[in-house]
C-alpha cells in the first residue's frame, strides 16, 4: 500500500511537471474563461507553437507592413487579453521564423478567435519586453485549433459551419481548403 501511494505521488508529480514544462494556457471566449482539460491543453499549445513557428511579416522586424499599427502592438496585447483569445505562456521559449527573413523570440502569445474578419487572429508574441504581432503564420494548425471539437460549443455557430466544410485527410489533419470556402487567419 505505501508503495502504490509513493508509485502514485511519483506519478502525479511526474504529470505536474511535465505539464509546467510544456506551458501554462487560458482560453477565454465570449468573455469568459473556458474550462480545459489536460488533454485539450496539451493539443492547443502543440497546435500553437506550430502555428507560430513560421509566419509572415512581424511588427518588430517588418514595421512598414503595419503602417502606424506597428506602435501599438503592446496597448493591443493588453486589450486582447480582455477578449477572446487563447493565451499561452510557453514553458520553453523557441524562435519562430518569418517568411520576409528573421527570427524572434517566443515565450508568451495571445491567439485571437472570435475577432471581426478574422477565423483565427490576431497574432501577437512576447519575448522578453518585446511585443510583436504577426501576419500570416501557418495556416492550417490554425484552422485545426479553431476547429477543435471541445472548444465548438463555446463558440460561435459559424465557427462550427466553418469547420464543417473543411475536408480532412488520412491523418485526420484538415487539408488546404479551396479559395472559396477558405476563412481568413491572420
């Protein structure tokens, strides 16, 4: 018996690491905060490091794709954590490149759902003091994080019709959809 327990202790502790290791999330949509399961948080920050792996343009390092909109990246950030977003704080910072040239820093990202005109953004990143939003990171673990099963009753009903018609492979990973039923990701 004192054994199965210490097993047991050895084992939850194993897990709470583990799980620090990896990062720390909150989601929170339509203004409140989403209960997640190990499981889900585990799929999301995978779902999200590889999003935000490679992107396009960045504030920091590409200012003139932003206009004046590259200034105020950290008062958005702060805003953004008030509304729907999937925020993520990384237990292991990596660097995510962008598709211009350069690389950055991750260690904290706030994912944008629920926002006008856009399926899935903004995409803002810290590092450090650094702030930075991002255009165009990969597409398609976008659309899988959006179109996750446990998050659909917590969001809107076009989410859920969105998903729906995006085809999935062999893998069960969605595939690029047509130009025509493609949603709009940052």
């Amino acid at each position: 018996m004192i054994l199965r327990r210490a097993v047991l202790g050895a084992l939850i502790a194993f897990v709470a690491t583990t799980a620090g290791a990896q990062g720390t999330l909150s989601l929170r949509l339509g203004g409140k905060e989403v209960p997640l399961s190990q499981e889900l948080r585990l799929r999301l920050l995978g779902l999200s490091r590889e999003m935000l792996s490679r992107c396009g343009p960045n504030t920091l390092q590409h200012p003139g794709n932003f206009g004046l909109a590259a200034i105020g990246v950290e008062h958005r950030w702060k805003r953004m954590l008030e509304g729907s977003r999937l925020r993520i704080m990384f237990g292991e910072p990596f660097v995510t490149e962008s598709h211009l040239g350069g690389t950055l820093g991750v260690s904290e990202a706030l994912v944008g759902l629920e926002h006008p005109g856009l399926f899935v953004g903004p995409n803002l990143t810290r590092h450090g003091a650094s702030f930075a939003e991002h255009l165009q990171c990969e597409y398609l673990p976008a659309l899988e994080l959006a179109c996750l099963p446990e998050l659909a009753p917590h969001l809107p009903a076009t989410y859920k019709e969105t998903c729906a018609k995006l085809e999935r492979g062999a893998g069960g990973r969605i595939v690029m959809p047509p130009p025509d039923i493609a949603p709009s990701c940052s």
